[in-house]
C-alpha cells in the first residue's frame, strides 16, 4: 500500500467525515469543520450527490440494461456503493472501481464483496492516467459492451492544466457506442466568488488537491459527442429524485447522465 501522512487532510477522507464516516484522521475533521464554516450547506451537498450516483446506477441498471460499471474517484466505502446497488437490481453486473487513496485502498475487501455471479475489481490509479485506468479494467470487463462510467465528484480536483475534457474524451473513446457516463461537478455558477475563494484556500491545505469549480457550461463539454439522458444537465438533487425523500436544499453540484452515440 502507498505511503500517507495522516496530518495532511485528503478529500476522500474529509468526504468520509462529512458523510458521518469514521475512517478519517484529526487532520481530515479539522479541516472538514473549517469548511463547513465557510459553505454551512455543504453536508446537504455530499449527501445529495451520493444519492445521486445511487439513482444513477440504479437506472442505468434497471432501465438501461447496463451490466459494467467504472467507477472512478470511489472514495471510501460507505452504503450503496456501486457494485451493492448495481447488483441488486442484476448480480451479474461488474464494477471496476478506481481510486488514489491508499486508505481507500485498505477498504479494497469490501469494495470487492461481489455476488458469485458478477465480478468487482479495484485499481490503485489516478484519473490522470487514463491508459492505465483503461488496460486494468479491461482484466474485468468488456469493452466490446456498453460501460457506463461513473465521475462523481472528481473532476472538480482536475485543474484546467491537466485538461480534464480531453481526460474524459479518452476513456469514452474507448468505450462503444450504448456506454454512459455520469458526472457531478461543482458549480462556479453555483457559488459566489468569496466562497469559492474560501473553498480553494481551504482546499490547498488537502494532499495534492486544487479545487477548480467549472460552470453549467463547461460542465456540459464534457458529453460531448453523448446524447444526455433526461432532464439533462440539472443540480444533482433535481436528477430523476426519488419521492419523499424529505431532504430540501440547493446544492452546490451540476450533474448530468449521457449516451455515447
């Protein structure tokens, strides 16, 4: 397992906490604290988008008949993971997850409890990697078949000079046509400059972390080439919600389900 330093917070972490998580470090809780100060509705937010991405496979599952998931940016196991609701609905489903945390890595016997009819694998890799991403999940899936593709969350820890569209453009194409791929993205246009500002500053303090909040807009380039699935690019709270939920807010987060053509 990679080496960390427990005193310096990352995300997957601080989400955990902001979650209700326990596998988090004094670090992680401070500086969870410390934002949700600055964006007091931010535990709205989290929850929100993990109800999100449960929705999601959820319908790409039942109604899509997809049976391959990637999900890349997992963060630490906590309930309705991919693979859980995933194989529910079909337990032949595989899921390939991905992360570049080690501590989600300890996690990696839970992520990978399959159902003996499905399959669930786990790769150490960094999104900016996408050939690797690709090379190892192809050991567990194939990509003669739709995947769908699942960015929850993390593309916003992508900065501009990395080109996260280009990064997303090259899994997708190498994916065929009938795969989908599921993104939630901060907001630019969701949040004021002095948060943002606040937000980022906070953010610095996280292991190689750099917020870089996108608007509706660049949100939407990222489906380009897809055709998106109804009602489009929406906060992540708005996404085909399940009724009486009970939660009301506004979040913090554009998301959106496309097909690739």
């Amino acid at each position: 397992m990679s080496e960390f330093d427990s005193s310096v917070p990352h995300i997957a972490r601080v989400y955990d906490y902001w979650l209700g998580g326990k596998d988090n470090f004094a670090a992680d809780r401070e500086l969870g604290e410390r934002t949700l100060q600055a964006y007091p509705n931010l535990v709205f937010s989290v929850r929100a988008n993990r109800a999100f991405l449960a929705r999601t496979v959820r319908f790409l599952t039942a109604d899509m008949g997809i049976r391959q998931f990637v999900d890349i940016g997992t963060g630490i196991p906590t309930a309705n993971n991919t693979h859980q609701v995933a194989q529910r609905v079909a337990p032949d489903c595989r899921i390939v997850y991905v992360d570049n945390d080690p501590i989600v890595l300890s996690h990696a016997r839970a992520l990978l409890a399959s159902s003996p009819e499905g399959a669930c694998a786990y790769i150490d890799a960094d999104l900016r990697d996408p050939e690797k991403i690709l090379a190892e999940a192809a050991h567990t899936l194939d990509f003669t078949k739709p995947v769908a593709v699942t960015l929850i969350s993390i593309l916003h820890a992508i900065p501009d000079d990395d080109d996260p569209h280009a990064i997303v453009a090259t899994v997708m194409d190498a994916l065929p046509s009938g795969s989908y791929l599921a993104v939630s993205h901060m907001g630019s246009d969701l949040i004021s400059q002095q948060r943002q500002q606040e937000m980022k500053d906070i953010g610095s303090r996280m292991s190689q972390q750099q917020f870089s909040y996108r608007t509706r807009e660049q949100g939407a380039r990222f489906f380009a080439g897809m055709d998106l699935v109804e009602p489009g690019l929406v906060r992540v709270e708005e996404w085909r919600p399940d009724p009486g939920t009970g939660d009301t807010g506004e979040s913090s987060l554009w998301c959106a389900v496309g097909r690739k053509r």
